[in-house]
C-alpha cells in the first residue's frame, strides 16, 4: 500500500474507532465532507467493525501510552529536522498511528472474547432430564398405573398397581398428544407390567387407560372407557 494510501486508510480507522484527539477529529471530519476517498475508507472501516460493535458496545480506548510515545516523538523532532532526517519523524509518526489503529482493535476483540467466555462462564448448564413418571388415576382416587419413562434407553414402563379388569376385559395404554389421535402403546394381558419403546417427546405427554375387550381394542382406536390418565412429569 502507498504511504499516502496508508496514512489515509489509518486515519479513517482511528476516525472510526474514535482515538482520534479533539484537533485530530476536527480535521478528519472536515476531510471526511471534503474528500470522497476519505469517505470510502470511513465507510470500509465501519463495515469490518460493525460485528464487533455489535457483539461488544462502545468502550473507552486508554490513550495513555500512544500519548506518551507520540510526546517523545514531539520532544525529539526539532533536533531530527536538523540533521536532515525528517522523514524518518514522518515515517515514525505513520508506524505509531498503525500501532494505534491495531492496538485498537486487538483490544476491542479481546473485549468482546473475555465477554463471550464470562457470560459462557456464569451460564447455568443445561440439565438433560433422564426421567419421567406419571401417576395414572380417576380424579380424587388412589393410584391405579405407574409410568417411567427411561429417557437414554428411549423406553416407557408401566405398572399396574390397581385391581385386574374383568375376565372379558382388558386394559389398554394409549399416547395422548395435543389435538392427536390417541395411539395404543399395548394392552395389559399377561400380567401386572409392560415395558415397551417410547417414540414421543415424554416432557407433558398424557397417558391413558381405556378399559377394551379381551385382548385390546378391535379397531385400533378407543373403543371402550377411558378410567386412568395421567401425565407425564421429570422425576427430577
């Protein structure tokens, strides 16, 4: 990049990241209304910036050191001009500004990092839960089934804790969704308990007993009364 090109490019970085001093910021604005290359460097500016602002806010750049630096600069450059080596003052001056605009951002990215890890830092985990239960009943009656769903195995066991149902009848587990239509999950006919696998989301997932005729509704749909239900809730 050309020294002129790179003395411009700086400025509008340290324009837009605003280290620029009161005298330095009045000249660069009048630039800025004067000088459309200064304008198009302003603008490139504030687009590579931009998710940094986003992510980090504004945040008050210490201008302790540069101004130190740029003070000894100041001091040393009467005796540099009369050696006759002014342009290394000029090249000097152009190296500080640059360190300017990269210290800059280098800050304001570790900024924004150190942020990102606090937040990450003070951010609960997220609790998978590993089981469910759910106490199937009539209102106001004693427990009738109990469920646990095995989250990890993806499996849902019941048990069955009231009396057998008549010799003609059977009991049968549904899935109840939302505006769903039940789905059988098998009928109780050779003993107290089924375990089975579980293919929906348990979290709120109601659970059902309809009493049917011996070995399970004919239809696949519920055909006989509905006398248990609960829903499911984390064990936890």
């Amino acid at each position: 990049m050309a020294p002129e090109r790179e003395d411009l490019d700086s400025l509008a970085g340290e324009y837009v990241l605003g280290t620029l001093d009161a005298e330095e910021r009045r000249a660069a604005e009048a630039r800025y209304a004067a000088d459309a290359d200064f304008r198009r460097a302003v603008a490139d500016w504030e687009t590579r910036l931009q998710p940094l602002a986003d992510a980090a806010g504004e945040a008050p750049v210490q201008p302790s050191v540069f101004g130190r630096i740029e003070a000894a600069i100041g001091a040393a450059t009467p005796s540099v001009v009369e050696s006759g080596e002014g342009g290394n003052v000029v090249l000097l001056r152009r190296q500080v500004r640059r360190w300017r605009v990269t210290s800059a951002l280098v800050g304001a990215a570790a900024a924004v990092l150190a942020g990102v890890v606090v937040v990450d830092q003070i951010r609960p985990p997220i609790q998978t839960q590993s089981e469910f239960v759910a106490v199937l009943t009539t209102e106001g009656a004693s427990p009738a089934f109990v469920a646990t769903v095995n989250v990890a195995d993806g499996t849902i066991s019941v048990r069955q804790v009231v009396a057998a149902p008549p010799e003609d009848k059977s009991y049968e587990l549904w899935a109840v969704e939302p505006d769903a239509v039940p789905v059988s999950l098998g009928v109780f006919d050779d003993g107290a308990s089924l375990s089975r696998g579980l293919e929906y989301a348990p979290d709120g997932l109601t659970l059902a007993i309809s009493l049917e005729p011996k070995g399970g509704s004919p239809t696949g749909a519920v055909t006989g009364p509905v006398v248990f239900s609960g829903q499911l809730v984390p064990a936890d």
